[in-house]
C-alpha cells in the first residue's frame, strides 16, 4: 500500500489480509511485514552462521548468534530485505524506499569497509602486544582486542542476497 492511500474501516480489513506463512512473521514484527522481512533475513543469516561454525569446529555455540562476523552478514541481509520489503509496500519512487536503500548501502559500506579493516587492525594490535617482552607495563592491563568485526565484500554481498530473497518471496506471498 502506498502512504498517501488511506483505508477505510470497511475495506481496511479486506485489503489487510495475509496468509498464514507471513502472518506469523509480521506478526512477531508488530505487524508490520516490512519489520517481519528483517527480522526474519535477520535469523536465516545467524542460523546459516551458526550451522558453518558448527560444521566447522563440530560444536554449537549460542552466543555466536549475536556476533558481528560469519559466512553471511546478518546485518547486510537485514537492511537490504528491509529496503525490498519497504520498496515492494511503498512503491520504487516513494521517500521511505530511498531512506531504506541509502541505510542499506551505509551499512553494507561499513561492514566490508570500516569495521572489517578496524578487525584487520586489532588482529596487528594483538600480535605486536604479545610480541612485547612479559615485563612491559601494557602487558598487566591488555585485554585482547575483538578482531572479528566486519565482513569481506563477498559475506557482506551473500547477505543482501538473502535479504533481497527474503523480502521477495514474503512479499510474493502476501
């Protein structure tokens, strides 16, 4: 529905219709199938980390699912299902599908730009302070860095592919 439509109390409830594979996400969204598209590209991603880090080391580990690295970005896939399902109910030429692709393209920028070369930095800020002899000062007071902070271009591409996917099937579907 595009914003500058208005429903009416009689029709409204006609034309707001879903089935019940997508009720139930945008549902969990507050009812708003946009938020449900995120959200669900949001959990597909993590789920798909999770299954490679389980392949990987043959373990699960929960907490990962929160993380910030991983085969696909969870965040590319979340703004850019976020900014089909707002391009699909708006309209291509509306003013909130232009906010929604300028997020997604500012954070897709920042994943695989600045906090993914802000990791590679901590990983050489890491390994010149445990070069350092046991009796330097900084020694009692590091704390590791997190060097696993962003995505290659390639993860961060695989997400917004499975964020476009996402909104597209649930909006082919409403």
């Amino acid at each position: 529905m595009r914003s500058t439509e208005m429903l009416t109390a009689a029709g409204g409830a006609a034309a707001g219709t879903t089935t019940p594979s997508t009720a139930s996400v945008a549902d969990l969204a507050g009812g708003v199938p946009s938020a449900g598209a995120a959200l669900l590209a949001f959990a597909i991603a993590n789920f798909v980390n999770i299954l490679s880090i389980w392949l990987k080391e043959k373990r699960w580990d929960a907490r990962k699912f929160l993380i910030s690295s991983g085969v696909i970005s969870s965040l590319s896939a979340t703004v850019a299902s976020l900014a089909v399902a707002v391009g699909q109910q708006e309209g291509a030429d509306s003013s909130v599908f232009a906010l929604a692709l300028v997020f997604s393209a500012v954070v897709m920028y920042d994943a695989s730009g600045v906090r993914f070369h802000t990791g590679r930095q901590a990983a050489l800020l890491n390994q010149i302070v445990s070069d350092l002899s046991p009796e330097h000062p900084i020694i009692s007071t590091f704390r590791p860095l997190r060097e696993f902070l962003g995505h290659s271009p390639f993860q961060v591409f695989a997400g917004a592919l499975v964020g476009c996917t996402v909104a597209y099937l649930m909006g082919k579907s409403v």
